[in-house]
C-alpha cells in the first residue's frame, strides 16, 4: 500500500543504494493502524543515514511532496462531490472556449478548489515525453525552481491516488497565483504585464497573446473556473 503512493521515493532510493532503509521502514509501517503513512514519512525523513547523506535535502524534498500528495487523497464521498463540480465545469469550459476574445476578456476567473500549486527545488515531476520520473538528473545538481500542480479528480480507487500532476513554467505558476481569489482577466492581465519591462506596441503585444494562451490553457485544464 506505501508503494504505490511513493513510487519516487522508491526510485530515488534504489539509485543511491538506499532502498533497505525504505523496505525496514515500510514493513514496520505496515503493523500499524491508523498513522502507518504519518509514522513511515516521519521515520523515513529523520532516519539517521537519510539525515546525512549528501543528496539528504533531494531526498526529503521527495518524501514531503509524495506525502502531501497522499493526503490530498479523496474519500468516496469527496470524488462525488468533485465529479457533480467537474460536471458543471465541462460545459462551461466548451462555453468559455468558443467565447470572443473581447468578451473573454470582461469575466471574473478563480483557481479550481481542487487544484494545489506546488513549487520545489529539484525536478522531481513525472515527465509525459521519457514517460518516467527524471529523479536521477538531479543527484549532485543544485537547487533551482520547479512549479506544478496537483489536481484532485473524480475518481476513487482506494489502492491508487486520484491526483493527477502537470508541470508549470514560471509565468504559468505566476498568473495561477493571480487567481487564488475571484479576479477579473483584465485586472490579471494588468498584473501580469506590470512584472515586465516592455518598451513598445509589438513587445506589449507577445505579452499580451502569451497571457491570453496561458488562461486558455488553465480553462482547457480547469485550473480556472468560473465563479459559482
């Protein structure tokens, strides 16, 4: 059961020849009842060996993330209640996808309160074009800024996470933080701009084609709704 919700744990272990730490904790995990995730994350993090190790910082950042992930999980109850949301959001995404860019522009947005955006030190999100974890590529690198969300959905399966991941650029993670709170496209927009230097019509211009392909993006994905 503690496999399957840290599978880069598990990966990141196996190639720094970690894994018995792993393998040890989880089986004494296993015995307990109600906090086996809590005790094993716990145990796992503040292990002698895991503390010391020079990819220590690598390896905890995994731990804590895979962990969070695990308590986002949904309960039967919850996924109803996302799927009779995902429901509404569907047909007003094929509206607000066919909707004129001038009247895009007057509506109020907010970030989906399914999705949580993440931001980490090392690459650690699954990549969709090698179809793996690149966990490897970052073993002995520095530190440098990563940004994603984790998406709740409507599925239940108690052996499996129903959190899907996606990776975000810099900008993407600047202008969903826009929306955490109910805001209107032509006030993020203004937001947006303002973090550039642009001097003339053509550059204000690229700015504002890439906002607008961004929150495309975000209705396409439902990272933004409407409000409710």
């Amino acid at each position: 059961m503690i496999e399957a919700y840290f599978p880069r744990t598990i990966e990141i272990l196996k190639a720094l020849k970690l894994i018995s730490i792993f393998e040890e904790l989880s089986a004494v995990a296993a015995t307990r009842d109600d906090d086996a995730f809590v005790f094993f994350a716990e145990s796992l993090s503040t292990h002698e060996i895991i503390l010391h190790h020079e990819s220590s910082d690598l390896i905890r950042e995994i731990i804590s993330i895979e962990f969070d992930k695990y308590m986002l999980r949904d309960t039967s109850e919850k996924v109803v209640e996302i799927a009779q949301k995902e429901r509404i959001w569907n047909t007003e995404r094929e509206v607000l996808l066919t909707t004129q860019k001038d009247l895009l522009k007057e509506l109020d947005f907010v970030m989906n309160p399914f999705v949580t955006i993440y931001m980490s030190d090392y690459k650690i999100i699954w990549d969709v074009t090698k179809d793996e974890f690149m966990l490897k590529d970052n073993i002995g690198q520095p530190e440098s800024e990563h940004y994603y969300v984790f998406q709740q959905i409507d599925l239940f399966d108690p052996n499996q996470s129903n959190i899907l991941e996606f990776p975000l650029t810099q900008y993407e993670c600047y202008i969903l933080q826009l929306f955490k709170e109910l805001l209107g496209f032509q006030e993020a927009l203004s937001a947006f701009k303002n973090i550039f230097n642009y001097e003339t019509a053509e550059e204000q211009q690229v700015i504002e084609t890439n906002f607008r392909d961004i929150i495309n993006y975000f209705i396409y994905k439902k990272f933004l709704v409407r409000p409710e």
